[in-house]
C-alpha cells in the first residue's frame, strides 16, 4: 500500500479502537488481512454519525452542509476522483477490493440525512425503513469481508443482525438520544404502554423509570431477541476463520440487553454496560468454539403474544 493508504487504514483502525470497543474486540478475532477492512467499514459509519450527532456547535443547516459535502468527496473518490481525507483511501479501496454494493452505502447516508430532521418515529415499520439504511445495510457491507459458504442464504441474518445491535443501543441509549431529541422508540409502543414522551424525560431527570417504563423497555428488549434469533443461523454460515468474531459479537451486544434486564429493565438508572471480564472470557470461549457450531440464543425468541418480527 501507499502511504497515504496505509495512513488512511490506520486512522480507521484508531477510530475503531476509541469509539467501538465492543466491536474492536470482536474483530480482533478476525484474520489479520480482514481486520482493516472492518476497520474501514467502521470508520466511515462513524464519521458520518459523528458529523449528524457530536457537532452540537453547529446548527442543523451546517451539520447538513458539512455531510453533503463528505458525502461529495466520497462519491467523487467512487468515480475515481482523488480525494484529500484521512479516511476515505481506506474505506474507497476496500469497496474496490471487495467489489461492495454502492446502493448500501447510498442507503446508510440517506438514513444519515434523516438523523437531522427527523426525531420520531411513528410505528416500528418507520423505524425498519430508517434502521434499513443505519444498519440492515452494514450486515450486507460487512458480508462479503467475512466470507460465506452460501451468501445468498446468509444476507438476511447478517440484515437481522445489524438490525438486532441497533436496536440494543436504541434500547441502552434512551436517556442520551433524549438528550439530543430524539426518541427512537416508536410512538405506538409508547402508545401501548401509557407512556409518553414527557414520561421519558422525568425519568431522566429523575435517574429511574417508572414501572411503565420498564414495561416498555422489556418489551423492546423481546424485540431485539427476536432479531438476534433470526440472526443466529446466518453465523455458521460464515467463513471458519470469521466465526468467532461474530459469535463474540453476537454475544456482547446481547449481553447489554442481559444487563438491561438485570437491573429490572431501568435504562436510566446507569448505562447498561457488559463488564470487562465477561467481555474478554465471552471472546475466548468464541475462539475456542468449534467452526459451525450453532449459536445459542439467550432469552425469548419470540415478542410478547407471538408478534412476529417485521422483516423490514
């Protein structure tokens, strides 16, 4: 590689150390020619998250202004333009290698633009329609890297799974994306279980939820279990040397919903964090599984009265 290239990768990489220690820990698992381009993946949905959500400075209109314009250099290195960023090299070279799908990408930044207007979501269908672009689409982006024994079968549970970790920080993160006015709870689940928009920012205020409120985030949780099940038989599907990183995955990020119910499904109380022991044992017992082992899946599969799971 060049050495702007190289440079490019490695800022990935330090991007995904800091911000994604979850996930940096799982691809850790992977072979060491995956890794960067995992790295790339995550760098380039980070930047464009940080540009909707960690520019509070900046108004609406120049948060808008700004991710066009990072929008405009990354379709103008598509078209083989040179581009002057720190990590867009990166992340054009491993669309190249690996022959991405551009639509996937035009769908994430899509669901970007929306983070600026949009701060609600009627019903869970709205919120499958923005979750399509933030994250059913990175399952697909990371598919081709990890490598499938039959990718076609595999595609749908690398779309639940993406959706599946959403939702969990959907769920772990209520009181921040409040903190930025946003609630991703669909209105019709507050709807269903007496609370309002209101209810949620006294409970943050307060530091604990009402029993309503805990009433609904269970209900959430079932959900993001019923996506996790979908997701598990696409994991043995997987290239051997890509298994354990996703079952490491797979496993921490359920793992927050496991610490959500443990505290009695009070998502204000503190933030539902896996801790360091279990993250680091949860990775050792992945590498040690066997290639095609199947994945066990924690909690009810099913949500509350046999609703099934909208495939978005």
């Amino acid at each position: 590689m060049d050495t702007d290239l190289a440079a490019a990768y490695d800022r990935c990489r330090e991007v995904h150390r800091r911000h994604g220690r979850t996930y940096y820990l799982a691809t850790r698992l992977l072979p060491a020619w995956k890794r960067r381009h995992v790295h790339a993946l995550y760098g380039f949905t980070r930047y464009a998250d940080e540009i909707v959500d960690r520019t509070d400075e900046l108004s609406p209109a120049e948060r808008a202004a700004r991710l066009d314009e990072w929008t405009a250099r990354f379709l103008a290195g598509l078209h083989g333009e040179p581009v002057d960023d720190p990590l867009l090299p990166a992340v054009l070279h491993t669309i190249a290698v690996f022959d991405l799908d551009r639509a996937d990408f035009a769908s994430f930044l899509h669901s970007m633009t929306m983070d600026l207007t949009v701060t609600s979501f009627r019903t869970y269908d709205d919120l499958l329609d923005y979750m399509e672009g933030s994250a059913a689409v990175i399952g697909t982006m990371m598919l081709p890297i990890l490598g499938s024994s039959d990718p076609v079968a595999a595609r749908e549970p690398a779309r639940q799974l993406g959706l599946a970790f959403q939702l969990t920080n959907f769920v772990r993160d209520v009181a921040e994306d409040l903190d930025r006015g946003r609630t991703y709870l669909p209105d019709e689940d507050l709807t269903k279980f007496d609370v309002t928009r209101e209810d949620l920012v006294a409970a943050k205020t307060q530091g604990r939820a009402t029993p309503r409120i805990r009433d609904l985030i269970e209900y959430e949780v079932s959900r993001a279990q019923a996506h996790y099940a979908a997701a598990a038989p696409g994991i043995v599907l997987l290239d051997p040397a890509s298994q354990a990183c996703l079952r490491t995955a797979y496993a921490l990020y359920g793992g927050i919903l496991d610490e959500v119910a443990a505290q009695d499904y009070d998502v204000f109380s503190r933030r539902a964090l896996v801790p360091q022991r279990r993250r680091l044992a949860v990775a050792a017992r992945s590498l040690l599984t066997p290639a095609g082992t199947p994945v066990v899946v924690p909690g009810p599969r099913a949500l509350p009265a046999g609703q099934p799971v909208p495939s978005g």
